[in-house]
C-alpha cells in the first residue's frame, strides 16, 4: 500500500493502521553522536560565517553541529577559573614564545 492508498483509507473511515505499521520497512535513523542529552538552540549567522564553519567542519571531518559544540567548550574552558592554569594564559604564553618581543 501506497501513501495515497493509505490516506484514502484515513479519509474513509478506516482506522486498521496497526496493519500498516506492521508491513512497513523501519526507519533508517541517524546514529547520535553523543551518550549526552543535548538541547537544541538556533543560532543566526551571516551566510558567510556559516559556509567557513562548513568548510572547518568538512574539512575536520565532522559534522558543524559538532564543532560549534566543540569551540563552545573551548570558550568556555577560557572562562573557567578554576583551572589550575587557565587555558586563556597558555594561549598567550604560547602566542609570546611564537613571537618575542627584541630585547
């Protein structure tokens, strides 16, 4: 049975959709990426900041859900002050031995 032929059958009056269910193939659905429950949010960028997050994850060969994930928990490990050493100062130590200043 098609999806008209089963529409038809709704229209009618005929409420036997358990057989139709019983006679479908399953559903291939897409394997998560994570044990952890996530919230979904919607977040607007300008076309071109989307499609160089695009061209980051594709080229990463992950998913641009996944790195927006990834690069909010890097910001916010640079706000954690907890950290023995913050992730914000070794970025500056880092940045200060890749370019010194002339003594």
């Amino acid at each position: 049975m098609d999806r008209h032929d089963a529409i038809d059958r709704f229209h009618a009056g005929d409420e036997r959709f358990a057989e139709l269910i019983d006679t479908s193939q399953p559903a291939e659905l897409p394997t998560p990426d994570t044990d952890v429950p996530m919230v979904s949010r919607s977040v607007r960028l300008p076309v071109e900041t989307y499609e160089r997050v695009r061209a980051a994850a594709e080229a990463r060969g992950i998913g641009v859900t996944t790195l927006m994930r990834q690069w909010i928990e890097a910001g916010l490990a640079d706000l954690d002050d907890s950290a023995t050493v913050s992730l914000a100062d070794v970025r500056r130590a880092l940045a200060a031995l890749a370019h010194p200043t002339a003594a």
